[in-house]
DNA sequence: GTGAAAGCGCTAACAG
DNA sequence: CTGTTAGCGCTTTCAC
C-alpha cells in the first residue's frame, strides 16, 4: 500500500524534495506560506506517511533505546520498566523490552540485535557474565546504565537500592520483635543484589550478638528452595522468623506455608524484599521492603538520555533507600503501582 | 565508534561488497572457503557489527512488531505481552510494547509512530475510538489483529476471551451457593469486554428467575468505584456477592473492604474476572475467572506472523473459553504464571 | 526561498 | 564464485 514517498509529494505539490523534507521537520521559515500550503495538501491527499526507519539511517540515529531485564518475572521489573517507557515516551523516544531470563547467552543476543538495530542506547539488568561485552560497549563510548545489580570493573553508571542496609533493617525489626532464630532464603548468590541482601542479614545479626547459622540460610535455585525450606521446618530449632530475599522466593515459601498448614504470622513471621501488589489487602499482611522503583526508572532514564545527548556522567553507583512496610498491625496502607 | 562498514570489510578481505554480504547471510555456496575465511578474518579484525537498519531500508521488513496495550496495569496485558515477545522472539523478531493507557489520543500516536518506524505488523488492544486508523491500516492490507475487545466494522482478525458465558458461570455459582442479592462493579460499558461480561450477568439472573436490580451493577470510572460501593453496602438490601470484573476494580473492592471492616467470605462472597498472583495463596481464597493468557497470545502472534508472510488469514473472532477457578475451599491449586 | 546532488550502509539482480 | 551497478527513502550542504 504505502508506496507513497516524499518524491511523490514533491511532484505533487510541484516543489522538491528538500523543500519537503524541510517542511516535514517544521522548519518553516525555509519556505513561503504559499508552498507551505501546497505541501500540506498534497501529504492530505496522498495519505503520506514518511519513512522514519530511512531518516534514522541517514541521521544516525533512531530514537530507541533498549531496556534488558533479568527476569521479567519480578514484579520489580515490571514497574521498572513501565517507568522508563513512560519517561522515553514523554521524549519522543521508543523503549524496547527484553527478557534475558537470567541467561547470559540470551542476554548477548539481546545486546548485539539491539546494537545491530543501531537503538541510541541500552538500560541492562546485567547477568554479569558477559563483562567482555559490557567493556566493549563501554569503552566504545556507546550509552549504557546498569540497573539493580553491581557489575565490578566495568565503569558505567549503576543505579542499586540499598539492599544491606534495607535488610539489616528489617532483620532488626525480627530482632526487636524478640526473633531470636531469624531465617533468610534467596536464589544463588550469582550477584551483587543477593549477596548484599545475604551481607545485610549477617551484619544485623552480629549487631545483635546473635550466632550466624548457616542451617538458617537458604539460597538455592527457586526449583529447589521448597526442598530447603521443608529441611529447614523440620529440622531441631526452626526459624520463627523468616525474611524471603525477593518475590520469586516468597511465591515458594507461601507455597509452601500452605502445603503444611503452616500459618505465617503465627507459626512464623514473614517479611519479603520486593514490592508486592495486595500485599497490604490480604491476611496475613506481609511485612515487605519497598525498592523505589519509580525513582530508580527515572534516574536510569535520565541518565541513558544525557550519555546519549553527549553530556558527561558520572559512573558512581546511584543508591536508592528502601522503605521497610511494616505490616504485623495490618495498619500501614501501602501507596504502590495500582 | 562504529564507523566501520561493510565496505571497509571488503576492502580488508580483499573482496567486493557483495561477497561480504552474501557471507553475513550465510550464503557460503557462493564463494570459496577461502575467501569466507578471509571474510571472517576481516570481521574479527575490525570488530565489525552489520547494520541492520540499512538493511530494513532495503528489505522493506525491520523483523519488528509492535504491542499497543490499552492498559499495562491489567495483569492480563502483562502476561499477553510477555507470551508475545516470546513467541517473536523464537522467530528472531522483536516486540515493542506500547501503553496507551486507555487513551485514544496515545493510541493514535503509537501507531502511526511506530508504523512510521516501519514495523512489520500491530497487535493491538483497542480503545475503540480510532475506528478511521483501523479501518485504513486493515484496507491497505497492513497486518494487525486486535486483541480482547471486538471492533464493529473493522475487518481485522480478533481474539477475545468468552466473556459472557464466563461471568454467566461465576454467577451461577453464586446462585446455586444461594444467592439471590447478586452484584456486579465495573469500569465504564465503553468497550465489548465489559458490555460482554454484564451481559453474562443478566443472562444468569433471568436464568434463573432473578431479578435484574440496576442498584446492583456499578459501572463506574476507577475513582469512583469506591463511592459506589460505599453507596451499595449501606442502602436497604446489600449484596451477598459481587463480581468484580476485573483486577483493577477488585483492587478497589479489597480495599472498601479493608476500610469497612467487612469480611470478604462472610460478609459477602467475592469473586473476580482476571487472572490474580497469589489469589490461591491468601485469606480470603478468592474465585477467579482465570482468562488464558497464553493462548491467546500465541494465537494473535501466530496470526499476526501469517500476515506479515502474506497468507491469507480468517478475519473472524476466535474466541477463548476462561476457566472458573473456585476457591471458597482453599483447595485448588492455580497453575499461573509464576 | 528553493532545488540539485551526494550520500547513510546495505541488498539484489545481473554480468562475467 | 565474485564484482558492478543501482537503488531503498530521507537529509543536508551548497548553489541559484
């Protein structure tokens, strides 16, 4: 159908191609009312529509850029990224959501297509394994923001909550509480995300003069974390504390809560790191640590946008609070995404 | 950086042009294996990356697709997404998500961008208020399929979920539990999704003999939905049940719940149209209308993908039965997305 | 103010 | 098997 071009308008509006092209990119003091009306009614009566993907070729530049997420699983994520659409669409601009489903082969893929569609920049959860082309792009002067995770040694611009101090704080509410055998369970310790959450947790206990038990800490694959979690109940002193390390781990343990009629808030107590929609409507209401999603995306957006304007950044890590949503009392109203 | 071409790989190769492109795709019949040695050579040396915009240019295809959503807020619209992206993704293409957030005047502009960026085809949740752009877009035999909501008189492929007789299931099941004081909250009947699913409402009640009371059914802008509610409980007759007819409005109704302190499961039964995280998890267990996400995804993409191979493709509404998931008993399990 | 001309980086006949 | 030759649709000097 649309074979129309702007040589067609030009002939039809009896001016020529640069003529359109100027007009099209509103610059109009390049041209006489009079012309400028021929033009316009020539794209009405053609049903013109120009050809962004050739102007890009030839302006260097395409008014994309790509976002890659971990896993699009964790709500987290999801807003994430929501947020840095909202804000590259405000700019004009496309944001194109990836799912590298913590699989550094499929991240690479993702980078590279990416790169070979020429989008203006990228915003990656990275794996962390694939720091050759990390330095790569980063040396090469290409815009890259790291999101939610620290990648050592390659020097962009990182935005992380502040994931020890948001779970020391929560592992101290245990503790006031009068939790004295406070459990922890996470997937691998691959990234920075966990092992930080991992370092909170002990930091908190030592403050407290508590023993660090390594029977009370789980990290294992989400497949095997209900395995964990059955060895850990049944096992002499089982927690009565427990703090899920994120929302995919917290699925298993209310899974798994439910399987042995386990009834959280009263055989144990339950926090989780990860925003968690309902999570203040429902019983029990669970106690959650918030990352400031909306923030993070912004800062993140922001920043991509400056690199790609040719402004400087600075490639210190960007820490965001977290904010400890205390919900024994099923008190606090929660001002989430909904 | 990225300033090298493949004009500069043929030169290093000693090669012309043609051959190096021949050689990217993957065409090694014609040439010797020592020039494809030479070529790959030349690739590593430079640390060359091909364009692929210049070759959209020239293959009229960018192997792109885009999602316009009408709200991304909807779970629903998430997981479609999300099968979507999958789906092209095994197919080496890629999705660009778009949130028109229920607004006509976003939807417009996404699609003209993004055909202006020359995508290959459009999977789009209609607002239903830019019928001209439908209609102009399936005439010039553009690919596209809309998706949960029917579009009157534009003949473009629809899938949609059978929304009357699932909300006629789910009230019937309250009947048969013995309600008689049967309501139903929803956002405003601007699109079929919703008029369906009051329909599916009525058609239960006359069913079985019950009258139809307007004082039970509120359709109302998300804001207002609490007044509403607010207004249903406290006249002469409240509802035993309520249906909420989506997640965005069940949101509202745990939280008027929440507010008034009234037990859902016993001070009124509750179910809701959409698929819910964690709704098998929690108290109250709450019935669901569990729509098949990942069907219907894999359908509009499969259909969508027969298009942009210009086969022909039915034009008719394919239409997905939805599972009612009761769950008064806290027994049975969901098999969701997590 | 307006037009002619030279590409952007790649593909696709068509010769040789 | 390999090279030559035209463009894809648009932007952008630089004359007129």
């Amino acid at each position: 159908m649309e074979k129309i071009t702007m040589a067609d308008v030009a002939k039809e509006a009896g001016v020529s191609k640069s003529t359109v092209s100027q007009f099209l990119s509103k610059r109009y003091e390049y041209m006489s009312g009079e012309t400028r009306k021929k033009i316009e009614k020539a794209i009405e009566k053609l049903n013109y529509h120009p050809n962004y993907l050739a102007r890009s070729l030839k302006q260097k530049r395409t008014s994309m850029i790509g976002v890659i997420v971990a896993n699009i699983m964790h709500r987290f994520s999801t807003e994430i990224s929501r947020v840095i659409e909202d804000f590259f669409n405000q700019h004009d601009m496309h944001a194109i959501i990836c799912n590298a489903d913590n699989d550094p082969g499929k991240e690479r893929k993702y980078i590279e297509m990416l790169r070979a569609k020429q989008v203006d920049g990228l915003i990656i959860f990275p794996t962390g394994q694939n720091i050759d082309l990390y330095t790569n792009m980063v040396e090469g002067g290409y815009p890259v923001v790291f999101m939610d995770r620290k990648v050592p040694g390659v020097a962009a611009p990182t935005i992380i909550s502040n994931n020890l101090d948001a779970v020391y704080s929560a592992i101290e509410h245990f503790i006031e509480n009068g939790h004295q055998q406070i459990a922890i369970a996470s997937q691998p310790l691959t990234i920075s995300t966990r092992t930080d959450r991992y370092e909170g947790y002990k930091k908190a206990l030592e403050a407290y003069g508590l023993v660090i038990n390594p029977s009370l800490m789980i990290n294992a694959e989400i497949k095997t974390v209900r395995k964990e979690l059955e060895r850990l109940f049944t096992s002499g002193s089982p927690p009565t504390a427990l703090l899920a390390a994120n929302d995919l781990v917290f699925i298993e343990v209310l899974e798994f809560a439910k399987e042995n009629n386990l009834q959280v808030g009263e055989d144990f107590a339950l926090a989780v790191f990860d925003n968690i929609p309902f999570a203040h409507l429902v019983n029990p209401p669970v106690t959650t640590v918030a990352q400031s999603s909306r923030g993070m995306g912004e800062k993140a957006a922001e920043i991509l946008l400056k690199q790609i304007n040719k402004e400087k950044v600075d490639t210190n890590e960007i820490v965001f609070p977290c904010e400890l949503l205390i919900r024994e009392s099923s008190e606090k109203t929660w001002s989430g995404f909904w």
